[in-house]
C-alpha cells in the first residue's frame, strides 16, 4: 500500500504549481461555474480540467502534484519495429564482417 505524503513533503515549486491548478478549478468548485467556460477562459481543455478535479476531490491538493512518470527514461518500442531495426543491425554486422574478411 501506497504511503500517505504530507503536502509539506514536496516541493514549493511542486506545491505552487498545485495551487495553480487550484485556482484554476476553484470557480468550478466553489461557485459552480462550468468546466466548459473555465476551459475557454484559461486555454486548458476540459479532459484536463475534469482530471483535476478528480484528483482534488479525490486526493486534495496533493491530488494536483504532478506525479514523475514510472516510465521515464525508457522508450517503448513495438516488438514488430524491434524485430526490424535487430535484423537490419545484423545483415549490417554481416556485411561488415565480410568486408574484412575480403580485406586481409
């Protein structure tokens, strides 16, 4: 089970960004305006902003922190498109090989 985190623990610049998020949503929240009308105003498309909104009711502000990527620094690659680039390395290998061979 996942650890419960104090807002406190991240960041400022993780908080303050939440708070941005915040205050985006806050007229939605507070005074019922729609996400339709936030989303034209502050240029944030409504898939996102129903996001937030989600994730405040759900988890508060700390539900607005940007959580880092669990795939970062990896790239996806279809086993097909793999498959490819492994066969080309070697026919290239091969070819190689043989020019030395030719060589000496």
């Amino acid at each position: 089970m996942e650890s419960k985190r104090l807002l406190s623990s991240y960041s400022e610049t993780n908080r303050q960004i939440a708070m941005e998020k915040y205050y985006i949503i806050q007229p939605y929240l507070i005074d019922g305006v729609s996400i339709k009308e936030i989303s034209s105003i502050k240029s944030v498309s409504k898939r996102t902003l129903h996001y937030w909104v989600k994730q405040y009711q759900a988890h508060g502000l700390i539900g607005l922190i940007t959580k880092p990527r669990s795939d970062l620094g990896t790239i996806r690659v279809d086993d097909l498109i793999r498959h490819e680039v492994e066969q080309i390395h070697l026919s290239v290998e091969a070819a190689r090989d043989s020019l030395v061979i030719g060589i000496k």
